[in-house]
C-alpha cells in the first residue's frame, strides 16, 4: 500500500518520474522524425515507433502533433539559450565585441550544427497554423528581450539606439536567425567563422 500523501509508485518508481521520462522520449523522437521527415510527413504512428512507446501514451502527453512539434520547438530554443548564457558565464567580464562573439557563436553551434534542430527551428515551424505562428513568434519575443538586456548591458544607462531598443533587437534577431538557417544547410567552419564575423559588427553597430 502507499501511504496517503506519499507518491504513487510503479516498479519501484515514482509514477510521475516515468511519465516525464516518456514525454522526453517522444520529445526526443519527435525532433529525429520531424527533422528527418518534416511535419507534414511524419505521422503519430511514426513518432511512436522511434520512441519505443504506444499511441495511447502519446495521447497522455500530447493531444496532436502539433503540441508535440510546439515541445520540440520549446526545447531546441531553451537549449539555445542556455548554450548563450553558459557561453557568456564561462567568459567572465570581457568586453561588448568579445561578448558578442561568444553569444552568436553558442547560438549558431546550438542550432545550426545540428540539421534537425535547425530543420525544426527554421522550417517545420512555419506556417504549420496560427496558434504555432503565434507561439514562434512570441519564442523570437524571448529572444528580443534577451538582447535588448544585452545591450542595455553593454552601454551606460542613459544611451539610446537609433530606432530604439526594441527595433535594433528585432532586427539583430532576424538577422541571427536568418543567418544561422543559411549556414545551417552545408555550411562549413571557415563560413561559420564569417557568420560569427558580420552579426558581431551587426550587434555592435547598433550598441
């Protein structure tokens, strides 16, 4: 028997420490067949099968793909962000063009180096509805906010970029993001190190 209370307990572990596990397993799956597959051809039964799990568990974790393609999604840009700030954190206090360097480089090595992540990122997530498009855009709405802070890091607090903060974050961001997706599809070290080169004059120009 389980005490009242006490966690409820499957094979000598905690239930809900199994469902989170079997979410990261279709999590994990979903990026291998989307990204190998693309949305629009990658079935439930398909994720299931690369998960090793069965329909009626992805049904306990998801309501359709589209929620699935949404985690995926949610993952691959925390991680990015987390490379960014770890990135940033090993680097200790180095100046505003080193930092911006660091920042680009962890996002691009991130994303871009892995081809389904940035098939995901860049692709798969376009267009799919308008629920997933507003869900896009506001992850690229975290990712402005991240970089109007770095900027407002970067210069004393009474400085101004032209057009704001705001319109020199978004437009950092299409860039990045623009650019990283280009270089994702074949790129090679040396074109890595010029995408790395130009958004970090972009980045500071605007600083």
């Amino acid at each position: 028997m389980i005490a009242s209370g006490s966690p409820r307990v499957y094979d000598g572990r905690p239930v809900e420490d199994r469902r989170a596990e079997r979410r990261e397993q279709f999590i994990t799956a979903g990026l291998a067949v989307f990204g190998e597959q693309g949305y629009q051809g990658t079935s439930i039964t398909m994720v299931c099968k690369a998960a090793g799990l069965a329909r009626a568990q992805f049904y306990e974790h998801f309501g359709n793909r589209e929620q699935l393609l949404l985690a995926v999604y949610d993952l691959i840009q925390a991680d990015a962000r987390r490379a960014v700030v770890e990135a940033l954190s090993e680097a200790g206090d180095v100046d505003a063009p080193t930092r911006a360097r660091i920042a680009v480089r962890a996002y691009a090595e991130s994303i871009g180096m892995n081809p389904h992540r940035a098939r995901v990122s860049f692709v798969e997530i376009v267009g799919v509805s308008a629920d997933v498009e507003k869900h896009r855009v506001d992850q690229r709405e975290i990712w402005v906010q991240f970089f109007t802070a770095e900027l407002k890091q970067a210069r004393d607090p009474d400085f101004v970029p032209a057009g704001g903060f705001r319109a020199a974050a978004t437009g950092f961001i299409g860039a990045l993001m623009a650019l990283v997706h280009q270089w994702s599809i074949g790129g090679t070290s040396a074109e890595l190190e010029d995408l790395v080169e130009v958004l970090t004059r972009f980045l500071i120009s605007v600083m």
